[in-house]
C-alpha cells in the first residue's frame, strides 16, 4: 500500500520534470511545475504514515506512552509546502497572463527576447 | 535581551513589510520612513550580537515559542546564531539598508511602489531567516519565500516584456532547484526523522546512509540553482538585467550570498563530509568553470546590467572554488570574496542605475562621455572597477590573493592560472565598460544628463569607502570578521554543542571546542600602503595628462566597410578607418575565439525548456558522480 504511494510520487515527480523540459507551452509548464510539487508533497505525507495509527490529536491527559499515531510533522510541514506551491502557482500564471500581452504568444521558442 | 537579538533582527523586517502594505500610496513620507526604520532596526540588532557571538565567541540559540529539546530531541524550531551566520548577517543587513536608501529616488517616478517595498522587506527578511535559522524546512521554506519575492521583483517593471519573461524564467529554473531542496530535506527527515540542523550533524556523524548521500546530492544541485554556478546560470542575466538596480544589487548583495551561505551550512557543518577528496575536486571544478564561462560571457556583451550579472557568476566562481578548498587558508579567501564581492558588485549595480537613472538606457553602444556630466558616479564606478579586477590597494585583490595562494598551497596550480587569467579578462572587460560609458564621445541627445540625486550617492559613497578600507586594513578585516567565521566552519562540534547541549554533542565528537589554528604566514605579503601611494601617483599623473589636453578624443568619419578589422595586417590598409564600437573593444579576441563565443551563445538561447533541462542534467550528473566517489 505503501511502495504504491512510493512509486505514484516519483512517477509524478519524473512527470513533471518531463514536462517542464520537454512541452513548449508555458501553460504546460506551470503544470508541470505543479505536478513537481505534487510528488514532492505526496512523498512527504507518506513518510509520516504508520498502518494502523490513528490522528494525532490529544490533549495532554489523553496522551499515554501506548498512544500510537502518524507522525504530525509531516503533515504540518505538507501543509506549508502546500501553500508555498499555491503561490508559486499563482505568480507563474499571473506571469504567464503578462507574456500572453505583451508577446501574443505562449510558445517557448518565441517567448526569447533574452538571450546570449 | 541578547537571546532574543536573532529573532528582532528577522521579524523586524516583516513586520515592517506588513506596515508598509497597510500604508499602501497614500503617504510616501510615512512609507519611505517606515522602510528606513525597520531595515535600520534590522541592522542595530544584527550589530548588537557582534559582542557576543564573534567578541566573546558565544554561539546563540533561540526555540521559538520556548519548545526547547526533550531527551536531546528537537521538536521545536530552533534560531542558532553563530560566527559564520552573523558574518553573513553583518553584511546582509547593511546592503539591505543601503539598497532601501538608494531606493527612494530611485523608483521614484514608477508605479506599485508600496508593493514594491512590501516585496523588497520580505525578500531581505526571509534571507535574514535563512541565515539565522537552525532548522532544515525553515531553510526551506524562507528560500522560497525569497525565490518568490525575488521573482515578483524581476518582474517589477511588468510593462517591459523583458521583465516578464526574466520573471517566468526565474521562476520556472527557481522552483525546480526549490523542489530539489525540499526532496532532499524529505529524504533527510525519513532517514533521521528530525530537521534540526545541529541534531542531524550529530546523527550524521560518520554515519551516512545511501539516502543521505542521495539528498546531499540534491541539496548542492538545488543551492547551485540559487548560486547560479554555471549550467543553472542562464537566468542570471535575465533576472538581474531586468529587475531594477537596487534589487539587482540585492540579488548578488544577499540573494546569491544566502545559497552560499546554504551550501557552506549543509556540506560543512551537517554533512562533515568536505574532507573527503573527491568533494573537494567537486567544487573546485564547478567553481573554476563558473569563473570562466561566466567572464568569457561578459565579454561579448553589450548591455551593462547585464555584463554585470555574468561577472557576478564569475565573482561567484571565486567563492565557490575558496569555500571548495577545506583548507583554512581557502575558506578565509571564499568568505573574504563573497564579502567584497557583496561591497563592489554592489557598488557596480548601484552605478548602472544611476547611469539608467540619469540617461534612461544602459545599452553601452549608446552611451558614452558620461564622466562629464555624472563626475562622482564615474569615479566611484573606477573604484567599483578596479576592486572587482583586484587590482591593489582596492579589497578584490586581497580575496583574490588569498585565493590564489591558497589554491595553489592546496596543489591545485592550473586553477591559481585560470583565476588569474579570470581577473586579467575581469578588468579588460571593465576597460570596455568605462571606455563605453563613460569616456569618449558624449552623445548629443545626453548632453544634458544630471549627476543623480545626493540620496542615491550617498550609498554608492558608502560602498565604496568599505571597498577601499577592505584593501587597506586587511588584517583587520580578517582579523575581526573573517577569522571567527572561518573558524566556525570548520568546527562543526561547536555549533552541534551549543544547540544540544554537550552531553548529546559528546556522544558524537571526542574533541569538543577545539578550533583548528589558521595559518597566515602566505597571506599579506604585500604593502597595502605604499599600493596605494603608487596609485595616487598615477592617478595624479593620468589626471595632469588629461588637463593638458593629452587625450581629446578626435572625431573620424567611419567608413562603412567593417570586414577589414578581423584581415591579418601586412602593408597598407584596405580600407581607411574600420568601424570598431566602444563596447566592441575586443572585436579581434572575439573573432579568434568565435567557434567558442558560437557556442555558447547558442547555448543561452532563451528557451525556458533547455535552462531546465541544463539543471536536470546538472542534478544527473551530480548524482552520478556523488554515488561513484563519495562513500
């Protein structure tokens, strides 16, 4: 159950590189970079899952040296990767919105003022 | 009081930048005076640690919100302060406050400037965090905080289609090597399940596993992204050409110091891993061939912002091949070098946009003549100049020097030759910049360009009065900055110590505390002073000559035939003046090397997709090379 959350992040990871190099619309490209993101948070919140565990939710008195639960720092720190990729999202599009202006365009092999 | 200094000196910023996105355009005063503070505040609190932590040798630490270890496991964030973070942050947070000074005129007449200054106090804040945290995802999670804010700041000025398209590219290669990072710290947090820095040193010590040399491999590829070492620097010129000045200064001032700061963190301190050989040769090389193809590059361009930003990658190639070194002598010259080059690329920055500033171009084929309107920003563009060549008294040349010693003490000679022909080829294509913009013929359409404001000055005065005392008192400098900070990396155990406490830091180290001598017998062999008497001599004499008429430039009528500049000269001429531009000063180099600059012109060819895959690649090889030698 495990090695298939292993296995669907890398492929997500691998995708989205693959997309980055290899698609020439900008559109896409954010895609992929979000794809990129979502592998990496994926991989993240499976490091932090036992089988069996419950939600690591007590109060103090609650909380017994048995107590057996899923790691919570993955998951606060899947939620604050989850939040800095919306915005990374975000900004590339509003980028992406600017260049489709000023360029008319989003093909990559176009959008190539730079260079040199 | 002391305790609590790291986190003044982060959040003061932050606040700051929350105030200023309440203030928005109504009250420019209010705004410009609230910036001025904050980053000001910043500055005193980093000032104060200086007693403690680099006087007193102390190193801070701080749990936020008091989580402190419990059976010598962190489970809160930690702050830890120590020589080598505070050397960062001395310089980090004086660029910052002199970048907010030179600010205020500067973007005077743009549009968005509240968000401008909203985005300028995150990006400083966030290295601030960078450099004084403790903890693996903070470092994380305030690089990309960075990323962002620098991303949207290239695309600051968003109605010049270059700025745009410098912001999605930076924005595409920044995310790619942020994901790389954050890999890597996942992979670190399975294996050892904590993010401390200090507690993961200690659990690493000697024991490394197939998945920490995997993440190790990450995390240099990933910093190298924000370094811009040279496969993954193709945004550079974009981002720093587009952005404005006083941003692009910050870009190679704390932008670019922060990831070296990272990788000087990561491989020295929590990997331990620099006195392997293999290592070493890893980043001399990468750093050599960063310092070359990033001043070769330079040499072909003819936009001023961005010759500056490939001389950056250069600059950078220094620190890296110093810092690659392990041995005291190297790691005193990288840090030295990064320092200076925050001072006088800086410096370089802050000139081309007061040449933007008062003209409205930095294309170098139309600008010339300025040193007769603009006289101060000349000036302190020649001092900016010669430092980065390194020539004495300026403080290039003391990096440098240490540099070259300490390459060639470390047997690697054929790198001492290259930095050496790397600083001969810096100051030739500095010749070109000032005979281009401000020498020669002054253009009819500037005949009436202004020195820029007295605000804007003041900064570049600043930075280059520490440019000039950093070449003259070097020992000081060394002695009171440079040396503690070297120290700190290479003693490890300290740092593991003061963060968890010594009975976890002895489990792993025998020898606690004990700091490795450093050995200047090499460094300073030379009189900074009688340097500079030789060069106000020269400089009296170069400015009589030019009193007495001695270099008026002649006015020719150019023929229009340009092919007989690159024929071998026998007898007579082929035609009677060849056109040579002022920013095409070394046409005849160019044409010699002309299957090399091809290349790699065509190499930098714009397409977002092949700078991506350059990193991909970058991370291949490197993963490959990782997992061949280091074991």
């Amino acid at each position: 159950m495990l090695l298939m959350n292993y296995i669907t992040c890398i492929l997500l990871i691998v995708m989205g590189l693959y997309t980055i190099v290899m698609k020439k619309n900008l559109m896409k490209i954010v895609i992929g970079m979000g794809l990129l993101d979502y592998g990496i948070n994926l991989l993240l919140i499976s490091i932090g899952f036992k089988a069996g565990g419950t939600a690591p939710i007590f109060t103090i008195g609650e909380l017994k040296s048995d107590s057996f639960f899923v790691d919570p720092v993955p998951q606060a720190l899947t939620l604050t990767s989850i939040v800095i990729g919306a915005c990374v999202t975000a900004l590339a599009l509003s980028l992406v919105v600017m260049i489709n202006k000023h360029y008319g365009t989003l093909d990559t092999d176009e959008v190539r003022r730079l260079k040199g | 009081m002391t305790q609590h200094l790291p986190i003044l000196a982060i959040i003061s910023l932050f606040i700051g930048a929350f105030i200023v996105s309440l203030i928005k355009e109504k009250n420019t005063t209010l705004r410009n005076t609230v910036v001025l503070i904050v980053t000001f505040a910043s500055l005193i609190f980093t000032l104060m640690m200086y007693k403690p932590i680099i006087e007193e040798g102390n190193v801070l630490t701080y749990w936020m919100g008091n989580w402190e270890p419990v059976q010598n496991w962190a489970i809160g964030i930690g702050l830890e302060v120590d020589q080598l973070s505070l050397f960062f942050g001395l310089f980090i947070s004086l660029s910052i406050v002199l970048s907010a000074m030179y600010s205020f005129k500067y973007i005077e007449n743009e549009t968005g400037k509240d968000k401008y200054y909203v985005l300028f106090l995150m990006m400083s804040a966030s290295v601030m965090g960078f450099i004084f945290t403790g903890d693996l995802f903070n470092m994380y999670v305030m690089i990309e905080i960075m990323t962002f804010a620098s991303v949207a700041l290239t695309a600051f000025r968003n109605n010049r289609p270059e700025a745009v398209e410098a912001g999605f590219k930076y924005i595409a290669i920044g995310s790619i090597g942020s994901s790389l990072i954050l890999l890597a710290t996942v992979i670190l947090y399975a294996q050892f399940h904590t993010l401390n820095l200090a507690q993961l040193a200690g659990e690493m010590y000697n024991n490394y596993t197939v998945a920490s040399i995997f993440a190790l491999a990450l995390m240099i590829v990933g910093y190298a992204v924000k370094v811009f070492a040279v496969p993954t620097h193709f945004v550079a010129p974009d981002a720093y050409m587009a952005a404005p000045s006083s941003i692009s200064m910050l870009f190679s001032g704390i932008v670019n110091k922060a990831a070296v700061y990272g990788i000087l963190r990561i491989i020295y301190v929590v990997y331990q891993s620099m006195n392997l050989p293999t290592m070493q040769f890893l980043l001399i090389f990468w750093g050599t061939v960063t310092m070359f193809v990033g001043v070769t590059m330079a040499l072909a361009q003819h936009d001023f912002k961005r010759l500056l930003a490939f001389h950056s990658i250069s600059q950078i190639g220094y620190v890296i091949t110093g810092i690659g070194l392990t041995t005291a002598l190297g790691i005193t010259g990288g840090l030295y070098h990064a320092l200076n080059h925050t001072l006088f690329k800086g410096l370089l920055f802050l000139c081309a946009g007061a040449v933007f500033y008062a003209t409205g171009t930095t294309d170098l084929d139309k600008l010339g003549g300025l040193a007769k309107r603009m006289p101060q920003t000349a000036f302190i563009f020649l001092i900016g100049a010669f430092s980065i060549s390194g020539i004495p008294p300026f403080n290039g040349f003391v990096s440098k020097w240490i540099i070259y010693q300490a390459t060639y003490e470390a047997g690697y000679a054929p790198v001492t030759i290259v930095a050496l022909l790397v600083s001969v080829m810096t100051l030739a294509s500095f010749i070109k910049v000032a005979q281009s913009a401000f020498f020669g013929q002054l253009p009819k359409e500037f005949k009436n360009v202004e020195e820029v404001p007295l605000s804007m000055r003041v900064p570049m005065w600043i930075m280059a009065i520490l440019c000039v005392i950093g070449g003259i008192v070097p020992n000081i400098v060394t002695k009171y900055l440079v040396t503690p900070a070297a120290n700190a990396v290479m003693n490890a155990s300290r740092y593991v110590e003061a963060m968890m406490g010594k009975e976890f830091a002895s489990k792993f180290y025998n020898n606690l505390g004990s700091a490795p001598v450093i050995d200047y017998k090499l460094a300073g062999y030379w009189q900074p002073i009688s340097w500079l008497i030789l060069f106000g001599v020269l400089l009296l004499a170069f400015t009589l000559v030019a009193v007495l008429g001695g270099f008026n430039p002649k006015h020719f009528s150019y023929a229009d035939e340009e092919d007989a500049k690159y024929d071998v000269f026998f007898s007579g001429e082929s035609s009677e003046f060849s056109h040579v531009a002022g920013s095409d000063l070394f046409w005849g180099l160019k044409y010699q090397f002309r299957h090399y600059f091809d290349f790699m012109h065509n190499i930098h060819s714009g397409i977002v997709n092949d700078y991506a895959l350059s990193v991909v690649f970058t991370a291949a090889v490197i993963l490959l090379y990782v997992f061949t030698f280091v074991r």
